[in-house]
C-alpha cells in the first residue's frame, strides 16, 4: 500500500501509471493501492476525467486513449510556470551555432520550446543556428520541420511511456560526438546522494550525454528537491550547474552548492 501522506499532485500521478499498466481502475482498487479514501479516490478519478486523461464508468474508469500516454500527458500540465522559467534561463546559456544535447522529460521540452521562439537561432541564414543532440523523439519531433537546426537522434529502444530512446545504442552513438551544453532533467536530487532517475537505462543515458558536454548541466523544479529515485545518474562532479525555480528554499540551494552545484535560480 502507498503511504497516506501522499499529495494530490502525486496521487493523480500514480493513478495515471496504474492506469497505463492495466487499461482499467476500479475505487476499491485504488483504495487499497493507494491508501486513500473512497471520497477521494472519487474526487482524484473525476480530476482526471475532466482533465480528459481517463473515463469515468461505474466504480472506476477507463484509459480513453493509448493508455502509454497518460503519465506524460499529466506530467505535461503540471509546473508550468517554473519549467518555463527554468527553460528562459536554459536557453540564455546557449549562443547561436552551439552543439547541445537535451534529454528526455517535460523540463527538456521546454527548453526545446524556448529555442524556437529565438529571433538569433531562427532567422534565415546559411549558417546553422543550432545543433541539438537528443534522445526524446517527441523533441526531436518539435525540432525537426525547423531547417535552421540541425537535430541529430540517437539510436536505441523507444520507451514508450517517456519517448526516449535508451540502451547500447544510444551509447555509443553518443561517444562519438562532442556537446558544448547538455541538459538532463532529474526525477530528484538528494542533498547526499544526488540526481536521480526513475528507470536506470534512461539514467545511463543521461550520464553518458553529460560525460560529453563541456559544460553538463540539471534542469529541475524546485518539487524534485530533497526526492530521490531508482537510478543514480552519473558520479558525483559530472554535472556543474543546477537551474532550478524561485520556489527552491535556502537549504535546498545551500545544498546543492555543497555537492559543488553552481545554482541558477530561474525567477
């Protein structure tokens, strides 16, 4: 049973994952899983069908479309605020004509959003406004109709509840290139342990992008502070700089300092 302490933002999360594994919910399911009551099981589930990410039937709901795509799809709507901030402050790192590599996540995408809107990388030219190396196909997607930018895909497996592509492939196609900027987006970082990733193929991704950079660099919201996951991405002193939002507290920047992070608070 999951912890009762959990917040709304992380039940409607996890049900949108328990619904991609199986199609269908049931409340006393959720109940039970979640550690909630039938009142709020009710209210979490009508959420997300006014959201327009499951159905509601009698007792429970349905996916009502492919259910793979529901945990993103959430995801995609959550802090919008700060990942836009926190991409403004990304894309003021990257001069016109620089090699960069962005990792999968919602964080990542919206640096890739940010990059589009730049008078500098997207006017007319002969010359190349910007490479960009990723592993996200849906960014790769974003990316790919703007001739100004040149974007190169990894190969690899497709993880089809993320959109990246990981695995032996990946890798290698990455140790054949050079970056002067990576950003990679973290599931936490832990003020001893560091970021962290919930699937350990797409940490080693990442780890592997940010080895080629010059500069390696996290993107995170101030929500993913003090968290930790599955996967360590990278040993410690891969990564230089953290870009994080306004609401990130004191200690939570001090921190990040101590594991020789320099901070950028995007406001």
């Amino acid at each position: 049973m999951a912890p009762p302490h959990l917040t709304k933002t992380e039940r409607l999360s996890a049900l949108l994952n328990l619904l991609a594994e199986t199609g269908r919910l049931d409340v006393d399911e959720v109940v039970v899983r979640l550690g909630v009551s039938p009142a709020t099981a009710r209210r979490d589930l009508d959420t997300l069908a006014r959201q327009q990410l499951l159905r509601r039937t009698r007792g429970g709901a349905i996916a009502h479309s492919v259910a793979y795509e529901l945990p993103l799809r959430y995801e995609n709507q959550q802090h919008l605020e700060p990942k836009h901030a926190i991409a403004q402050a990304a894309s003021a790192l990257i001069p016109r004509g620089a090699i960069i590599g962005l990792g999968g996540g919602t964080t990542t995408t919206a640096i890739a959003h940010e990059l589009l809107s730049r008078a500098d990388i997207m006017e007319p030219s002969a010359e190349r406004g910007l490479t960009v190396v990723t592993n996200a196909i849906n960014i790769a997607m974003l990316l790919a109709p703007r001739p100004q930018i040149k974007t190169v895909v990894v190969g690899g497996v497709i993880n089809p509840r993320s959109y990246e592509l990981t695995g032996p492939l990946t890798e290698v196609v990455l140790r054949g290139i050079t970056l002067d900027v990576a950003f990679v987006g973290v599931n936490g970082i832990h003020p001893q342990l560091g970021p962290t990733s919930h699937d350990e193929r797409e940490a080693a991704v990442d780890s592997a992008m940010a080895a080629r950079a010059r500069t390696a660099v996290l993107v995170a919201d101030s929500t993913k502070m003090d968290k930790t996951a599955f996967a360590a991405i990278g040993p410690r002193g891969l990564f230089s700089t953290l870009i994080t939002d306004a609401a990130v507290t004191a200690p939570q920047r001090t921190a990040c300092e101590s594991l020789g992070y320099t901070v950028i608070v995007a406001s």
